[in-house]
C-alpha cells in the first residue's frame, strides 16, 4: 500500500493538472470501489473548481469552490494518470512489477475544464472517494481519530516523548499507529528506526524519560523519521508493486533502503558489521539489524 511519500508524490503530480480547474464532467463506471460512491457523486462534481489539493494521512483531498472536499484515498492498488489537452499522457509512481493499466480497472475519469482527462484505476478496488463538507472534515470518521502529521513543524521530540509515555507495546508498533502519527507505514518506519539505531522490539515508553521528557534517542528518532519521509518524497517515493507518481516516473527511494527487503545482506550502517534480519510484528515484517539497533 503506498505510504506517505508516495500519497505526498502523487499530490504533487496532480497538482497543476487540478487546482484551479474545473470539472466539465466525470465518469463515475461502476456504484462502488472499497464503498459505494457519495450519493450523486458525478453530478455534485461537474462544474466544481478544485481551490486546493492537500493531503492529510494517505489521503488526498481536493478543496472546492462550494465547500466541499473530495477526498480520494489509493487503497493498494489506485492509481491515476493523466491525458493533458496537448496530447501528452503523464502517470503519477510505480512500484516494483511495472504492469499497465487494463481498461477494465478504469473506473473515474475527470474531464477537466481545459481539456485534460484526469483517469484513476484500480485493479482490486481497495481504494475509494467520498465528498465530505470541509467544515466537518476534521470530525468525520475518516478523520476523527487520526495523529499528527510527522513532517510539520508540531511533531518535535518533546510532543513524541510525552505520548510515548509509558507505553509498553513495542516502538514498532507505537509508530504505525495512525492514531499517533499519520501517514506513516512499514516501510519508513524500518527505515527511520535504523537511522536512530533504535531496535523495533524496544519498548515504546523506553525511548522517552518515566516522567515523558526526550532523550537522545527521542530526538535522533523524530529526526530520522522527518529525513527519511523528506528523502523518500524527493525521490519520488519507493516503486514497490502497483505505485505510479503522477508524472509516470517510477520513484527511486528503494534504492536507498538500508533496511527494508535487505534480509541477510550486510547492514549499510557506517561502521556497522551486522546483517539485516527479518522479523514479523503484528503481522507486518519488520527489517533491521540487531549489531547497531538497540
């Protein structure tokens, strides 16, 4: 499932295609993806200018002139692309397999007002839209419950510390909970726990002080979750599976892992002699190196 970087990546992609743009109509092909379409969903669209488009989480979402939100989620398998009006076609990140995209899998095409064809497809349909009023976004369901966002200027190693608290489930964990932080996933969490030389059985309520003060380990940690979401977004996220960048571009971040599917290689770390190792946590593998992570 893209993460972060690569949700933030397709952002960027479809950005000049829809702020400012309107759309003349769209194509709504089938009742559902992961849930049914908003009632009247092509029709409360047409017409509409995009004002804005943000992300929050793994969630895009298109601010409109008439006050509500399309808020656009890429569940495993969404991707879009794009059919501008001088014939160009750009398709925003790509994973690992590069297969294309059957025309049976289209299942929303935007019509934009300049002439453009914004297309999302979805070969398991695990992704969905919805339209939601901005003034109650941020107390809706989908929205209610979600943590900070780890790359603004709030998420600080003293705000990290005291949730950590005495937490006694592992630090792995404590970072994909989007209760506590949003966006962040697998991947980047393996990632950034290497950078801090953190290892992921390390209990959560370890990293920070009893009393909920930061450590060095606080610090180094909200650090390298900052570095390795930064990085991973200038690079264009990580092309693992059926992720495509709005631009078509594959994004390259996977060939930075240190960690993450190294198994058994030597650990990257400076100066470090260990070999990455895998293990399962909650379900979800984990991938770091005992000799440096602690």
């Amino acid at each position: 499932m893209p993460e972060l970087p690569e949700v933030e990546t397709v952002r960027l992609g479809l950005e000049p295609v829809l702020v400012g743009n309107r759309f003349a109509s769209v194509e709504q092909r089938r009742k559902d993806l992961r849930f049914p379409f908003p009632l009247n969903f092509a029709k409360r669209l047409s017409g509409r200018k995009v004002e804005a488009l943000d992300r929050r989480a793994k969630y895009l979402l298109a601010r409109l002139d008439d006050g509500e939100v399309l808020v656009m989620h890429l569940g495993m398998t969404g991707r879009f692309s794009i059919d501008r009006a001088n014939g160009e076609k750009l398709e925003p990140g790509r994973f690992y397999d590069e297969a294309t995209i059957a025309p049976a899998h289209e299942h929303v095409v935007f019509h934009m007002g300049d002439g453009a064809a914004v297309r999302y497809a979805d070969a398991r349909r695990f992704g969905y839209m919805d339209l939601i009023r901005q003034s109650g976004l941020n107390e809706h369901a989908l929205f209610k419950g979600l943590g900070i966002e780890p790359l603004s200027e709030e998420f600080t190693p003293e705000w990290l510390a005291n949730r950590l608290k005495g937490k006694a489930t592992s630090i792995k964990a404590a970072l994909l909970d989007q209760r506590l932080i949003a966006g962040l996933g697998n991947i980047y969490a393996s990632e950034a726990l290497h950078r801090a030389k953190i290892s992921p059985y390390r209990l959560a309520g370890t990293i920070p002080t009893k009393s909920g003060k930061p450590m060095p380990k606080t610090i180094a940690l909200v650090k390298s979750i900052k570095a390795v979401l930064g990085a991973a977004i200038k690079a264009g996220g990580s092309s693992l599976r059926d992720y495509r960048s709005a631009e078509g571009r594959p994004g390259r971040f996977q060939y930075s892992f240190k960690v993450y599917g190294q198994e058994g290689k030597p650990c990257r770390g400076k100066g470090c002699s260990g070999t990455v190792c895998r293990i399962v946590q909650n379900g979800r593998s984990t991938f770091y190196c005992p000799n440096c992570q602690k």
